[in-house]
C-alpha cells in the first residue's frame, strides 16, 4: 500500500522520550599513581581501555555512543581514565565486536546483542524482539523490570556485563529495490536483516542475509541482494541507500524498539575502583538519553529530505505480511522458550512486561496519538 507524502511525514515526528541514568563499562590497565583530583575529576588510577564499535565514524550517532562514553569518562576522572574507541574493521568487524571482548582484545565495545543470538538466542532481548516492546518500554523493562539483570545472567556465560548506552528507537522497515504488495512478494527475496527478524523473515520465504553496515550498499548496487534494512532515515540517508532502492517501508515490526549495550569484559570491569564503576554506570545513562534524543531530532528531518529532495516513496507493509510476521513470531518465541532454559527466563519476564505496558498504552497513550498525530 503507497500511502501519500503527507501522511506519512506528518505521522514522522513523533518520538520515544528520554531515558534515565544507567550503564557500565569495564576494566583495564590500571597504573600505580594515583591523582587528588586537581584537574577536577575523581582521585584514581591510571587506566587506557580500547573500546571497539560495530559501526563506521559516518554513522555518527551509533559509532558516536562510544565517542562519548570515552569523551565523559575522561572529563569526569580528571584524565585518568581513559578509553580510546575504534570504529568496525579498525581492530575487528563490526558483527565481531562482542568476541572482542570476549577474547580480552579490548574491554569494551557498542554493539547490539542480536548480532550474536548464535552465541545465544535470548541475546536478542537485550536489543530488540518481532512485535516487542516500544524503546521506552523496552528501557523500562531493562531498569526496573529485572531485564537488565536477566541479561547480565546470560552475558556472564561469556564473561561480560552489558549496561544501555544507545538507542535509536523505533525503527523502519527497509529498503526495496521493487515494491512488495504482498505477502507472496517475500518469496525468494534476498534481504539483509539480523537478529530474531532474521529468522522470522525466513520462514516468511526471504532469503536472509546479515551484512555489516560497510558491506551493505555494495551488496544492494551490484544485486547480491534485493533489500535490505538497517536503521532509520537519519542512518539509511548517510549511507546512501536511497540511490539504489528507492522503496522505503514501515513500520520496522521487528525492531519497535531498541536498546543497545556497551558490552564490557568482566574482568576489567573488576578492576576498576568503584568510584570508576559508578562513573560509567552515569555516562552509559547519559549517553543513552543523548542518542535518543538525538535521533528523535534528527529522524523526521531526514525522511523529509528522502521524501521530497530524494525522490523516496514510503510504503506500509500490507495486512497479510503483518499478519504472518505476527504469527511467525510468536511461533518462534514459544519454541526458542520450550527449547532453552535461559531464553524461556527472559521471554517470560519481557512477556508479562509487555502484555502489562500494553494494556496501559492501549488507552491513555493510544487515544491520545490517534487523536492528536493526526490533526498536523
């Protein structure tokens, strides 16, 4: 279904709110010397961490986290503490970064967890599910539903602790070189897309493919694929995406709402004094609000600019592709819980957070957007 210019932008604006403080980072190499906090910052050890990413320095939100996690620590200890950050490929890929950790090749690096649901499915809660929670639900869930400490329990099978320090919230449905009408479209089509939407589009007929963002607009232009989806119009307008498939689909069911971690080595994270534990566990909080924001400003501009400066026809997935998607993933979910203990422990958490959330939005929230969005 093409939905018209207008509509769609002025359904645009609207984005999630900010978040409060939380996060963490973790240990390194600590010298001897301690300092008495002169040059303003906190009275501690010398310590020089690597912090990898998993995205280019021209995506300057996601890359951009990590910039301002080390940018903070460092004003906040005086210059003690340092993190110098790497952008994908630099040390490793950027579907690499947590193995990185992992491995003790850096200590810390932004990543989001469904890159590695190979490692273990329940990985993806800590990012996004198919038809999941919104980004403030989702943030709700991880501060103050228990999420966060069901997903260290499963990280720390790795020897990593994993603390919010980015979001991009809702994002959109992906870049079509051809339209796709129907359900029997997704037959056969080549599609680059992660995580659990990964798998549930495969059991939709598409054949899915998971691709670092570098990699992702060669593959598009030469036709190693037919589609693909990556973030939102701020992110997809960096990378050019638009020159080569200019249908823009929504919503992005798969990814309602995201958070992404800063994914830490455990032992480093020992390491540290405490009060440099405290010190990330602010800045992942604060640089969480910030990309949220940021992307918030920064979205319905972008999509502006694709629309009318582009050439971008934005298109809804039909009911049928909605339908099934919906279907599908709920199948997926009950079996990855009757299969797997840790992933059952999650599910069944997020579960009861998320019926609870949308019985709530269901009212006051709904009604208020359905009312109000559409009168611009």
């Amino acid at each position: 279904m093409t939905i018209k210019r207008r509509d769609f932008l002025k359904k645009a604006g609207t984005g999630a709110a900010g978040a409060a403080a939380l996060g963490a980072c973790g240990g390194g190499e600590a010298g001897a010397a301690a300092t008495d906090g002169a040059s303003g910052g906190v009275s501690g050890p010398r310590v020089s961490w690597r912090l990898a990413t998993s995205f280019p320095p021209s995506l300057d939100l996601l890359h951009g986290a990590g910039v301002h996690v080390a940018e903070r620590v460092e004003a906040l200890t005086g210059g003690n503490f340092t993190i110098r950050v790497y952008a994908a490929g630099e040390i490793v890929p950027g579907l690499q970064v947590m193995d990185a950790v992992m491995q003790g090749t850096v200590q810390c690096g932004v990543s989001p967890g469904y890159y590695y649901i190979g490692k273990n499915p329940a990985l993806a809660f800590d990012t996004a599910i198919p038809f999941g929670l919104s980004t403030r639900q989702q943030y709700a869930w991880m501060t103050h539903g228990g999420g966060l400490e069901l997903m260290n329990a499963v990280y720390a099978d790795f020897g990593i602790i994993s603390f919010p320090c980015n979001s991009t919230g809702g994002q959109m449905g992906g870049w079509f070189r051809e339209p796709v009408g129907s359900l029997a479209d997704l037959a056969g089509l080549r599609f680059r897309i992660p995580g659990i939407g990964g798998e549930i589009m495969a059991r939709l007929g598409v054949t899915v493919q998971n691709l670092q963002a570098s990699e992702i607009y060669p593959a598009l232009e030469r036709g190693a694929i037919d589609a693909t989806e990556w973030v939102g119009p701020y992110d997809d307008e960096k990378l050019g995406l638009y020159q080569v498939a200019s249908n823009y689909y929504y919503p992005g069911w798969w990814e309602p709402g995201v958070t992404m971690g800063l994914l830490i080595s455990l032992d480093a994270y020992n390491e540290l004094p405490t009060s440099y534990q405290e010190i990330l566990k602010s800045v992942c909080g604060e640089t969480f609000a910030n990309r949220l924001s940021a992307y918030d400003h920064a979205n319905p501009l972008a999509l502006q600019r694709l629309v009318e400066e582009h050439g971008v026809t934005v298109r809804s997935y039909s009911q049928d592709i909605m339908d099934a998607a919906w279907r599908e993933s709920n199948a997926y979910l009950e079996e990855q819980a009757a299969a797997d203990a840790s992933f059952r422990r999650v599910y069944e958490s997020y579960r009861t957070f998320r019926d609870t959330q949308w019985r709530y939005a269901q009212g006051n929230e709904l009604y208020y957007q359905n009312s109000a969005f559409n009168r611009v």
